[in-house]
C-alpha cells in the first residue's frame, strides 16, 4: 500500500483544473446497458473506481471502441484522457454482476436499473459494508417493485426481472430514514425512463450528479423533467439512442481544492470550477474567510501571465473556453431546444457557465470560525465534511459541525488529534477549538473523504505528514500529489518498503 509523505507549510500558488466528476460519471457509464448505440463520456476521470466500473461492464457485455468505430486497443483497460471513452454494447446476453468487482464499489450496483429495464432481466450482487456507516439498498428495491420488477435474493445476489406485461409507470415514494437517495434515484430513473407511462419519483434526490445524469438520458431520447426538484417525471420511450456527452466538473474535487488554498494561505485558480453547485460551501466558506471570485471569459486571471499550473505549464493568465465546455454547451443547447424550442448560444464558456467557470480563491489570514450542518443538495454536503473539519482546526474560535448524512463520518477526527487539532465530538456533531498550528504526524486514512481532509491537515501542519493507506483517495482524485507539487506543495508518493526504509 501507499503512503503521502507531506512536508507541510508551503503555501500552495497556481491555476488548476477541476477533473470530471466521478459521482456523476459512475451511473452514466452504466447508462451504456441501455443502449443499442455507443455512449461517449468525456471528462472521465482515470479513478480506481471508474476502472473497477469498466471492469465490471466489460463482465456485462459491454466493449470499447475508437472513434473509427473499431475494438480499442488494451480493451476496457486501455488509458484515456478527458477526450473521453466510448462504450458499445457487444454481448447483451450478460447480465451478473458478481460479488469479485462489487466488493470493490458500492456503485456496482447502478447497473441494477439499466440492466432491468433494457434487457429484461439484472442478477447484481449485494454490495458489502462502508466505513462511514450503512448503507442498505431497500429503497433501490422498493422503487424497482414499484414499477413490477420481480425482485428475490439469493446466495448474496439480488435477482430483478421485468414481469411479463414489462415495468409499467407509477409514482414512487424513495425517501429513507436519512432523506433520499441518489444511487436509488438513479436506478429507478433508468429503469423508469424505458417503461410503460408515467413515473414519479416523489422524494428524489436533488443531487447535481442525479440532474447530470437525467440530461443524458434526456440527450439520449429520454423523456424527464423536474431534474433537482424532489419530485421527479419520467415518461417512459421504447428506445434510447447513442450520445456523446460531457461529464460536469467534480464539485467534491474543487471544493477540496478551495480547502487546500485556504489552509495554506494560498493563492489559486481553478478552471472548471462548478459555482452553481457549490452554493452552500461558498457561502460557508465564505463566512469563514475564504473569497472565491469568479473570472468572466475572456478576462485576464490575476492580471498577469505565466500561471504555474499543476501540470507544470505556463498559463497566459486569459480565461479562454475549453473543448469539454463547447461540448457541454452542445448538451445544454440541445436540451433546452428539446423543452423550449430555443437555445442560448452564451452557456458553454468557461467563465459564462456557472456550472464550468474560472474562480481566484484567496483567504484571510486569519480564519474564522463557522456552525455547519451537513444535508442533502443544496445543503452543505458530507462529502466535504472531512475537509472542512481540517480547515477549521485552524480557525481563530469555536466551530461546530453536526453531520446530518452518515452520523458516524468522524474517523479522521481521531487522526487529526494526533496533529494537535482541539475537537471534541458529542454522538452526530463535533466542536472545533481552533489552534494557531497542526504538526506533522503520522496517520491512517479509513476512506475517501477523510484521506483527502488529512491531506489538507498535513499540507498546512508545520513538519512531516505520513497519511497511510491513500488507496482509499486513489478513488477520488486523480493523480492528487503531482497536481498539489504542481501548486508547490512538498508531497511524495511512497510505497510501504521505501517508508520503512526511510524509517
């Protein structure tokens, strides 16, 4: 396994870009199952999850392609680039998902409602346990059943099929002892979008990544409407199409970034930065002392040129549109003639989108401390939590943190004691006493999340930082340690042998 070896105190300077998002790329990779034509993502981030989600297609029947049409070279393991992946169904006939890739992933189990809905029939194995708490699939099955799947479970796999007469439209009630959920939205939304009728899904998750993904099954030839609102419409159509179609930006990734500025005192760029679904940690962040300003298109970052950038390049400091967003403009101009009969040729570059801009984060010197309650989208969300609890160790007061999602999200708080942090925790909330400084220590990742806060802490902690077991954020953030020694951070990869040996 591999370690993050962090010489903290450097203060982190340059532009970088915020990667596609993996949340929102994982169920739209699934989307493939429900296709007779190729499905091209872009923007997919190269992620041990999205390859263990390739793997698992290719088991599905599912192969890669070039743009010539023809087998892709290395197969479903072949390197790509955000130029983007294209899948096309080979073998429709495959349809188990065994439990050797699905341990690996709890998104294994989006390929339930694709599966389901276009070939008639889903054998998926029950996903295992997750370190930050359950996370129960009933109300995947309850949605499906809604609409007539026939569900029974057996040997650890749970068994859908489609009822003779096919799955029939109906409204569906998807809320949960913790309010909705995404993955369920997303399963029952696929399996809806190919029955007969009419479906509500009442209480569905608001979740960017959810909307994402109904824009393209929209763009496919889907029929949904009400994508971010908790009540969900989706006309069933017989068939969908191929599509070719743009990943949005990783909100988790940026704001994670926006963190990292923070806590060193920094001075970033973020190109791709997606302000339209990061309004409440703007607004929390904000409050604690961080600015984060938007650049238009066309308008010089910083005023001035030669940017380091986390890839090592000079930038010209000028906010220009990218490939990926003309795409994304394609998108949305496609699906807003589809709903109103007109389009907006002003959405797509970077900077004019508010789902893709240019924004320069700064902080005060002094951070101030925030009360933040973690809640579904639009609250501020749990996957930022971690970092945010990091960020505030280092506030000038009292901060107050009660997690709303998982009630048991608190296992870095442990590791950040041993940097010298002040928390104290009471069952779902955690008081932060802010400290004029961390210091380097080790301390053991327990999942994705927290791996990505205890960077941050080291990153700002005066000495060495060893974060062990980084696999976990080897599933989130692509290639992390060259883009922060980009941003001139002091982080080396190191394997268990050099670590002992440097011991």
């Amino acid at each position: 396994m591999d370690s993050f070896v962090i010489e903290g105190g450097e203060r982190l300077s340059g532009r970088v870009r915020v990667n596609g998002s993996k949340n929102a790329a994982l169920p739209m990779l699934a989307v493939a199952l429900m296709t007779d034509g190729d499905v091209t993502l872009r923007d997919v981030p190269a992620l041990a999850d999205i390859r263990n989600m390739l793997r698992l297609l290719g088991t599905l029947g599912v192969s890669r392609v070039n743009e010539q049409g023809q087998a892709e070279e290395g197969g479903l393991d072949a390197p790509w680039d955000a130029s983007g992946i294209r899948l096309r169904v080979t073998n429709p006939e495959a349809s188990h998902a065994t439990y050797d890739i699905v341990k690996t992933m709890r998104a294994s189990i989006c390929t339930l409602g694709p599966m389901l809905a276009k070939r008639g029939e889903a054998r998926v194995s029950m996903p295992g346990g997750c370190a930050i708490g359950d996370r129960p699939v009933d109300l995947h099955l309850r949605g499906l059943a809604a609409l007539g799947a026939q569900i029974t479970q057996t040997s650890g796999d749970i068994i859908a099929r489609v009822p003779k007469g096919g799955l029939v439209g109906t409204t569906v009630f998807l809320g949960g002892p913790f309010g909705s959920t995404v993955l369920g939205t997303a399963n029952v939304m696929c399996a809806a979008a190919l029955a007969k009728g009419r479906t509500i899904i009442e209480c569905a998750a608001c979740e960017p990544e959810i909307v994402d993904l109904a824009n393209l099954l929209n763009a496919m030839g889907a029929k949904i409407t009400n994508a971010g609102s908790p009540r969900l419409i989706i006309d069933g159509v017989e068939r969908l199409s191929g599509v070719d179609y743009a990943v949005i930006p990783d909100r988790i990734e940026a704001g994670t970034l926006v963190m990292a500025a923070a806590m060193t005192n920094g001075e970033l760029y973020l190109d791709n930065y997606p302000s339209d679904c990061l309004l409440a940690m703007n607004y929390v962040l904000e409050s604690a002392g961080v600015r984060i300003v938007p650049i238009r298109a066309g308008e010089r970052a910083g005023g001035a040129t030669g940017l380091a950038t986390s890839t090592g390049t000079a930038a010209t400091g000028i906010v220009e549109a990218s490939p990926l967003a003309t795409i994304a403009a394609r998108n949305r101009a496609s699906l807003l003639s589809m709903i109103t009969g007109s389009s907006d040729p002003t959405l797509g570059a970077d900077g004019d989108d508010p789902m893709r801009q240019t924004v320069r984060v700064t902080c005060d010197r002094v951070l101030r401390p925030v009360e933040v309650t973690t809640q579904p989208h639009p609250g501020y969300p749990t996957d930022l939590q971690a970092q945010l609890v990091s960020m505030l160790c280092l506030a000038d007061g009292n901060s107050v943190i009660t997690e709303k999602i998982f009630p048991d999200r608190f296992l870095h708080v442990a590791e950040l004691l041993r940097m010298g942090a002040k928390i104290n925790r009471v069952g779902a909330t955690v008081v932060i006493n802010g400290v004029r400084r961390l210091k380097g220590a080790p301390v053991m990742a327990s999942d994705l999340r927290a791996s990505a806060g205890l960077v941050l802490a080291g990153l700002a902690a005066e000495g060495t930082t060893i974060v062990n077991r980084v696999y976990h954020l080897d599933r989130g953030y692509e290639r992390l340690e060259d883009r922060l020694r980009g941003l001139g951070a002091r982080v080396e990869r190191v394997n268990e042998k050099e670590l002992t040996s440097v011991d």
